[in-house]
C-alpha cells in the first residue's frame, strides 16, 4: 500500500515521537513518503522512506493547491495519515475519491484534536488516539451524526527489547526513582501540582531520588521583566537537596528514553493530554504511572491497566501521600512493574495498534463525494476558519489551563514568602 503521511515539523514531543514510531513500523510493509516542514532537529533516517519538505500548517491558497496537484497527480497514495499536518482537512474535500484518508486527534480537547474533525464529511476516519471522552467530545462539538466515523485507537510504541529488560532491573532500585519529565513552562503538563508534591517530599527524611527533566521555567514568565517577577525558575521553589536533581533538557533521545525506561515511577499529571506517548514509554519498560483525574487517555489507560494510581487533581496530597506509601513498602508494589508491562503489551503494542488500523482500513466507510472542481475562494475561506480554531483554542486554553497554573503558583510562591522557604541562589543552575 502506497500511504502518505503529513506531519507537523519535528520539534520533539508526543506528536514528534508518535510520528517517529509511525514511520518506523509503517516503512517495514508499505510504501510509504512524508511530508513536514522540518526533521532538522530529530531527522528521519528510516530506510526507504521519502521525505519531502513543505510547509503544512502556516498555510496560504497557493500551499493548499500545491498539495492537491501533489497528491493527486504526482504521489497518488491508497491512504493519507494526517496528523496534525493541517492541510489535509483544508483540501480533503478536493482529494481524489479513490484515496483515504486518516485525521489522527492527537488530545482530549482543543486544537491538536478539533483540527482532526474539520470538513469531518469528506474524511474516512478520524482516529481518537486518547480516549472515549475524545471521541464523544469531537462528535457533539462538531455534530458528527455517523458515529462511526471516529474510533477509539491508541497510540503505540514499537517493541524494544533493551529498554524493556528494566522492567525486572528497577525492582532492584535503591532508593526508588521518579521521574517528572513535564518541564515547567507547560501548563497542561501540571507543573504546579508537582512542585507542590515534591516540597512536601523534600520535608521528610525519605531515602528517594526525584528526576525533574525539561525546562524549568515558569509559565509565561518570559514575557515579563525580571524586575517585576523575580521568581521565574522552578528551582526558586525547592531547597537544595542531594535527592532532587533539574538535569535540564536531555542530550539526545536514546538517552531520554533509557531515564524514562529507569523510573520506578513517571508523574504525568497532565491537564489535557491524548494517548501521551510519554507514558507509552514508561508502561513499556515497566514502570508505575501516576497521573490526575482528568478525563483524557492518560487516566482511562492507567485505570484498565491497574498499572498505577489515578489522583484527584484538586488534592495533591493523595499524590503525595501515594508516594510516600510506594517508597516505604516497595517490596508491596513489585506487581505493579508487571501490569504495566502487560498492559503495554496487550494494548499498546505495534501489532495491536497495526491489526486495529487494518481492521478500520478494510472496512472502507464512506466519505461524501469529493469535487472534482477546486474552489479557490473556498480554500481561502477555510483557511481562515481553520486559523480561527486555533486561535479560539488559544484563548480557551489560556482561561482554562494556563491561568489556573499561574495563579496556584502565585499561591505557592506567597506562601512560601510567608514562612520563608524559598531556596537560596545556590540552588541555581
């Protein structure tokens, strides 16, 4: 099969590393080209493969007629996978009937899943890589009436015998490992939540090891002047202590994943996430997942795996107080490693993702009838539509997710100013 898939540009994260994967185990059977507008930073090596470079979101007429004459006329795929190459669902409705196409929703709400459902009629299938609440939610926003259009698939991690042997080793941890690999900067990612947590560890005499990876910035912080906000930095937050460590942005991604592949325990508090490839990671070498009760593919994954705890987010303390428990009665928890190892296997695995792709493939569901006269005006309107959505998602995110972040931090950070406990600026990196 000839397949085609669009991407957005590789930068890293989950939509990076979903696509990585995908080309990887894609390339083995089909024939397969992509599409994106940079891999500068993680480039595609994977033999055999086409890569052509374009632009596929930041969009203009002439890019979207470029794509139709290139699928059409030169590359003529069986399948076209978008995701999160915006693009597609602009010019679906011009495509060739005979070609399929894929729209991947990559989150529980906002952009990276709405783009998914846009000119939802003209797309054979929308997968909803995340969970049943994704799926209801893009049906009842977008009023899709076929409810077979989109389906419920999660994502997958290929296979690595090297990085799964950890699930037996890490039993062996002493002291236990846990991993939060959210950075700072991200709101959606829970950072407050989890400093929160780790000052609380930080006040007992646990014998632990606490990995904060990414950027450790404060959200937005850099828009401001340092003379009006001082404290920009999560370390600010945290008194000097051999059992933190901030190692920054790791070097490369084999080593990321063998950090991953180490955690006794991965935090993933995400406020609004899909089928995080992260925890794909973490379940794959066997590691016990924590995540919030937010209603994403984080937590409905967690809860059918039995493979880690699900916390209300409005109560860090049962977060806490779980990981207090796991450090003082590890030997209690052994099982867990291998639940999660299971429900890798039995869910998120390749040949489970693959024989699920096939199975919806083969049964052809029919898309409304494409034109066969490209409309100009029509695309331009589009694009502008499609523009819109950002940017309504852009400022839903912001009062939904970011402002909540900030102001928990604000509340930290006075009453940490009250009772003096912020680090000094040896702390520092």
């Amino acid at each position: 099969m000839k397949i085609l898939l669009v991407n957005s540009k590789f930068g890293g994260g989950g939509v990076t590393t979903y696509a990585e994967e995908l080309i990887k185990c894609l390339s083995q059977d089909h024939e397969l080209t992509v599409v994106l507008p940079d891999d500068s930073l993680r480039p595609i090596k994977t033999p055999g493969v086409k890569v052509l470079y374009h632009e596929t979101r930041k969009l203009t007429r002439a890019d979207a007629l470029f794509f139709i004459r290139l699928i059409n006329e030169e590359l003529k795929p069986d399948l076209v996978i978008s995701s999160l190459g915006i693009v597609i669902p602009i010019i679906v409705p011009y495509l060739n009937d005979n070609i399929r196409v894929m729209t991947v929703s990559h989150s529980g709400r906002y952009f990276h899943s709405e783009y998914s459902a846009f000119n939802h009629r003209y797309v054979d299938n929308i997968v909803a890589a995340s969970s049943d609440y994704n799926k209801r939610y893009l049906e009842r926003k977008f009023r899709i009436k076929d409810k077979t259009k989109v389906r419920v698939i999660y994502n997958f991690m290929a296979s690595d015998s090297e990085l799964e042997k950890f699930k037996d080793i890490k039993k062996e941890n002493d002291p236990i490992q846990i991993v939060y690999a959210g950075g700072g900067r991200s709101a959606t990612k829970n950072p407050d939540l989890v400093l929160k947590v780790l000052c609380e560890l930080l006040k007992t005499d646990l014998d632990f090891r606490f990995i904060w990876t990414g950027n450790t910035m404060l959200p937005l912080v850099h828009l401001a002047s340092r003379k009006i906000i001082k404290v920009r930095d999560i370390r600010q937050f945290v008194k000097k202590d051999d059992r933190v460590v901030f190692p920054g942005k790791i070097p490369s991604k084999a080593a990321f994943n063998q950090l991953i592949a180490s955690a006794n325990i991965l935090i993933s508090p995400s406020r609004n996430e899909g089928c995080s490839m992260l925890l794909l990671e973490a379940l794959r070498s066997g590691a016990m997942c924590m995540v919030c009760d937010y209603p994403h593919g984080n937590r409905e994954i967690v809860e059918k795996g039995e493979c880690g705890f699900v916390i209300d987010h409005k109560k860090p303390m049962d977060a806490y107080h779980q990981l207090v428990e796991v450090i003082r009665h590890k030997e209690e928890y052994a099982d867990c490693y291998d639940h999660a190892y299971a429900t890798y296997k039995n869910w998120l695995s390749y040949p489970v993702w693959k024989a699920s792709i096939e199975s919806l493939i083969a049964e052809k569901t029919p898309h409304e009838h494409r034109k066969s006269r490209v409309s100009g005006i029509r695309i331009s309107y589009d694009i502008m539509r499609m523009n819109w959505l950002r940017k309504n998602s852009e400022i839903r995110r912001f009062f939904q997710i970011t402002l909540p972040c900030l102001g928990s931090f604000f509340s930290q950070y006075v009453r940490m100013k009250w009772k003096k406990e912020f680090s000094d600026t040896d702390n520092m990196m």
